[in-house]
C-alpha cells in the first residue's frame, strides 16, 4: 500500500511530504540518529519528524511504529540532546491499520549541539553543518514566539481567553472577536494553511492539556514552611495559564499573610508582612523572564520571614545582582513580556525590580536580595519586622517633598539601618560609580536630610539630627561637623539596660576606655587602651587565652584594631571645624562593634572551613537579620562567597 499526501493520517491532517519542515525515517531508525534529525529540524525552522513510514509499502506489515512508546522516545531525545530539546510524540494510526510515529520539534531559540558534538541543521533533503554566521540569528530567536506544529486553536481555554480580555480592557484590542483580538497581541498567526497559537498563547490561555503537552516546565511549585527550617508543611503544584496561576499563588500566599497597622496623622498605613504588589511583580517577573527551554519548574517558598522564588534560568546576559537596578532592560522572552506589557500586568520600561525596591524600603525593610547561579536565580524578599518610624518619616516627607526618588530612599534606608556610610559604600547601594553620587548627596544634604561627618578619608556621610530624632535613633560613631565633641559619659551597667522593658540580656564584654589621641592640640589628652575582656558564650567551656576559638581571640584583637582606625591622630595645629570632626562619641558598649562582628566572621569561615548564620549569631549573640546583614556586607566586599540559599541553609566561605 502506497500513501500519497491525499490519504489522511488522522481526522484532522494529512501526512505530509518530506520537505523543509517534514522527515521521513524509517522503522529501524537508532536513537542516535532520531535525536540527531530532531536536533537538525530544531536548528532549522522546526517540524515534524515521522518515524515508521516505510512499513506503509509493505503488503502486509508485522509490527509498525506502535512498539516505539512516545515516553521512551522523548526520554531518548531530551537526553541525547543534552536536555536543552523537548518534543511532543504521538502516534497516528493511518487508514489502513498502521501506525506511524510523529514527532513534533519546535525551533530552538539558539543552536543546539547533537548527540556527538556537531552543529547541523535540516535543510529539506540532508543534515549539513551550521557555520557560526548562520547560527547567530537562530540563537535570537524568541521561544515563546514559536509555533508547535500540531498546536491548534483547540489548545486555547475560552474561559482563560476570557480572563485575558478582562486583564486588557483598556488595550485597543478588547472590543476585537476572539480570534481577531489575539491576532492583534500576536498570538495566533497563520502557519499551515491555519491560524495556530504560538507557545505564548499557550502559557497565557493554554488548556491543561495544552500545557501539560507543549510547556510542562510552565508548572509552579508552591511550598509553606511553618519555620525555617528546610522542611515544609503545605506543597501545592500549579500547572496553570499565567493570570490563573497570579490568582492562585496570591490566594495561597495572602492565606498566610499578616499585616501591621501604622498610624500617620489621620491616615493608616497597613504594612504587610509580604507585599502583594512586591510579591505579585516578582512573579510576574519571574513567570515572563523565566528561561522556558529548560525543564525545571518555578519554585515558591514562603517561610515566616521570607518569600523566596526560585527561578530557572540566570539573569539575561549583563544583568547581575550588583547592576540590576541600572542595567538596561533585556528580554528573555520578547513576545510574552510584550503582551503582558500590552495587557497592563507588567511594565514595559522594565522598572519591575525598581517598584520592588521602593515599596520595600517605603515599608521600612531592607530591599530584595538576588542571588545568581550559572542556570538560576533566586529572588528572597525578606520580612523579619519592619521600621515603624521609617514608615512614618517617609510618608510625612512624602507630602513634603511631594515626591522621595529610590536614590533618596535607598540612602536614607541605608543610614538609618548601618547609622553612617562612606560615599563608596552608598555608591555600592545605589549601583552607581562613585563620581556620579556627588549631585545626589549634595541635594540630600540641601534638603537636611543627611550630613557629612569626619575628615579626609575618614569621611562618612549620616542622618542629621533632625531625621534623627524623628526616627528615634542614637546618635552614631561619628559627630556633625558643625557639632562640638560631647564629653565622655560612663556607659550605664548592663545588669540596668537587661532589666529594662523590652531588652534582651546579653553577654558581658568589658570594652577599652577611650580617651582622645595625643596630637599637639592643646585640651586632647592621650590615649589610654585597656585590655578587652570577653566572657565566652554560655555553652563553651571557659579557658586560657590558648584555649578559646579563633573567633574570641579575633574578637579581642580585632577591638583593638577597630579603635586604632577609628581614632587616627589629630594633625598638629588642625582648624576648629576639623578637630570638631575629628572627635568621636562613646560606642555602645554593650557587645562587639560592627568591625569585630566582621573580624569574626572572617575568623570562622579560616577555622571552620566556612561560616553559617547561625555560628556567628551564637558567637556574638546577634539576630538572625544582623548575622545577616554582616555575612552580605561581606560578601559584596568579595572576602566571602556564599553557598546555598536563604540565612539557614547557606554558607560562606572565604574567597582565595
């Protein structure tokens, strides 16, 4: 029995020729080699390879491509190709019993590599090798742009079409037909004789069936963790179109949301625990810049202090979490991001990451915290409690000022947490290059929003007194310029500061009596350090000075160090304002100074091997949110590099 292209494989289609977008195989073909013509059509334009048609010329065929499960041979492929190619494989029974297998290869969104290394492609009769010029332009190529070749409009749910009219009302196509209004967003083109829904269309109004066929790696796994440890109470797999799986995951994350009533004036600020506008662009962000080529899923963890979205596929080319808030958008996926631009659920300047930023820091938490790996990144938006008194200071200035920039917020946030800052530091925050933060600082320091304190290199910038007091903080280690030295007043004991409401006890540490240094200028009188005593942790062992950690050891000698930095001599005969500057108050007392935390750190991560939160937290007798805070300073200072994810189950070891 013969076929020509007349006789029908199935209700719906015909079998076609061999051809550009068509490969005839025969039963016997090596999974090698099956993988090799779908990694050539992949290269190509894609298509359909048919395996099984030369048993259609037999009289009378034994066996036909119904032995080959579709399983095995997509397994075959997936592997072969080194995980980078997903086909969809059914069989088509043809009129006169016989089966044939189809198996349908989208167009790959860059070159791929066959089973023995070689770059080929189909060109309608052979595989010939790819030259690199010919392979730039596929390596462009938009996934989601692509039309599966038995995709139909089928595939597409009316009801989630419906959904997505409902998103796009204020979009020129709303009042369009259906097919007409997805036309017009580029989701249905003609291909074959016949409008088909391109890969897109599916993710946004796919049916399960769709889904599960052409995207399975569209799924979103959803996990509550009651604490933090690894384990999780609650898991939910969600293989849904995009605007349905927004509604669910908002439902399962507000189910165990909270949120904190503030009062500014008459007016009431509710501050969540999770921001459902922080929260919902992160997954939107997550969902649309998403690299769909591989098979992993989006992974969604909510712990009681942070939402962590695990996204397959690293940041696009460039964008790294030191420059993403200046880095000039890219797009993964241009076709999808451009209809959800076009459907008002992102936006299309690509200031996604800079509305997560500022509601973050309006709502007195510290901004998101990326974390990049070489096929992944991980987006953590952490909320161990909130600044009440930032909340409110921002909202006032807001009507002041009529308007605060994420510049401005960012080094407020930053000053009122850290208490001071260098230009470079504040430079690192804003993920500028130092000389381009001057005009920012000097029109906060005309605003009387901060201040510069110290001279020369110890030059640091602070909140000025008034911000200060309406944020309800200590004055930090260095003084305003145009404020003279306060003298020296003994430290209240730390048995009173323990019984007070509200504090916690905490170790004893004797700190050194500071004096001024001795430099010439009449009134400063010498320097006197005494010797740093420091009581071990209630669960060591107390011993020698031999004896104690690495870490107590560096403690004590990094105290030392800090106050010999932090107190340089006066140059003989300096001006007034400058010996002003110059002079520093008393630190708190009451436990390590910011260098000695980091002294530590350092220290443990060189004994240990490496360092997790919870070592420093009991070496120091910090929170979880200022161990931290140090291990990420650290880290941005490239002395540490972190391992893992989230503040329990990551590590940091030294950088060699």
């Amino acid at each position: 029995m013969t076929l020509d292209a007349a006789d029908a494989i199935s209700p719906l289609g015909v079998l076609p020729l061999a051809g550009p977008t068509c490969i005839h195989l025969p039963l016997n073909v090596s999974p090698q080699d099956l993988a090799r013509y779908a990694v050539g059509l992949a290269n190509a334009r894609g298509g359909t390879v048919l395996v099984g048609v030369d048993v259609l010329d037999l009289p009378a065929a034994e066996r036909d491509a119904g032995e080959l499960h579709p399983l095995m041979v997509t397994h075959a492929i997936f592997e072969l190709s080194g995980g980078r190619l997903t086909v969809n494989v059914q069989h088509h029974r043809l009129p006169g019993g016989a089966r044939v297998l189809a198996v349908f290869v989208p167009q790959a969104p860059y070159v791929l590599a066959a089973p023995d290394g070689s770059v080929i492609a189909w060109d309608g009769a052979h595989l010939v090798p790819v030259t690199p010029s010919e392979a730039e332009p596929v390596a462009d190529q938009d996934f989601t742009a692509v039309v599966p070749p038995d995709a139909s409009l089928a595939d597409l749910d009316p009801s989630e079409v419906a959904r997505l009219r409902a998103l796009g009302r204020r979009a020129s196509a709303s009042n369009l037909p259906d097919l007409d209004f997805l036309q017009e967003l580029g989701l249905l083109v003609p291909s074959g004789g016949a409008l088909r829904p391109t890969l897109a269309a599916i993710l946004l109004a796919g049916t399960p069936a769709a889904l599960r066929a052409h995207v399975p790696q569209s799924e979103v796994c959803f996990y509550h963790h009651q604490n933090s440890d690894v384990e999780f109470q609650f898991r939910e797999d969600l293989l849904r179109p995009i605007p349905a799986l927004l509604t669910r995951l908002a439902e399962l994350i507000q189910a165990r949301n909270r949120f904190t009533p503030v009062q500014v004036g008459l007016f009431r600020i509710e501050v969540w625990d999770q921001d459902e506008a922080v929260y919902r662009e992160a997954l939107l962000n997550a969902l649309t810049h998403r690299d769909y080529t591989l098979r992993d899923a989006v992974h969604v963890h909510h712990f009681p202090d942070r939402l962590e979205i695990m996204n397959p596929g690293g940041l696009p080319g460039g964008i790294t979490p030191g420059n993403i808030l200046r880095h000039q958008p890219k797009r993964r996926n241009p076709l999808l991001a451009e209809v959800l631009a076009r459907l008002g659920l992102v936006e299309r300047a690509g200031v996604g990451v800079d509305k997560m930023y500022s509601l973050m820091l309006r709502h007195g938490k510290e901004p998101p915290e990326f974390t990049t790996y070489p096929d992944s990144v991980t987006l953590a938006l952490h909320s161990p409690g909130f600044d009440a008194e930032f909340v409110r200071f921002v909202a006032r200035k807001q009507e002041e000022m009529q308007t605060l920039s994420l510049d401005v917020l960012i080094v407020l946030s930053l000053l009122a947490r850290e208490g001071e800052a260098t230009r470079a530091a504040l430079a690192r925050a804003l993920q500028l290059p130092e000389d381009r933060t001057p005009r920012l600082l000097r029109g906060m320091e005309d605003h009387a929003l901060i201040v510069k304190a110290g001279v020369g290199r110890g030059i640091a910038y602070i909140l000025t007194d008034e911000v200060r007091r309406a944020l309800g903080r200590e004055r930090p280690t260095h003084s305003a310029p145009q404020q003279t030295a306060a003298p020296q007043t003994p430290e209240p004991p730390l048995a009173v500061l323990a019984e007070s409401p509200g504090e916690r006890p905490r170790p004893e540490w004797t700190a050194p009596e500071r004096t001024r240094p001795e430099s010439g200028a009449p009134g400063l009188p010498e320097v006197g350090v005494q010797p740093v005593k420091v009581r071990p942790a209630a669960d060591r062992v107390e011993g020698t000075q031999t004896d104690q950690p690495a870490a107590t050891q560096a403690q004590a000698q990094a105290q030392g160090q800090a106050q010999a930095v932090e107190q340089p001599p006066v140059p003989a005969g300096p001006s007034r304002r400058k010996a002003r500057s110059a002079a520093r108050e008393p630190r708190d007392t009451s436990g390590p100074s910011a260098a000695e935390i980091r002294a530590i750190a350092l220290a443990l991560a060189r004994e240990r091997g490496r360092v997790r939160n919870v070592d420093l937290r009991e070496a120091c007798d910090l929170s979880t949110q200022q161990a931290w805070r140090t291990l990420r300073r650290l880290v941005q200072d490239d002395l540490l590099r972190k391992l893992g994810t989230g503040t329990r189950d990551a590590a940091y070891e030294l950088r060699h």
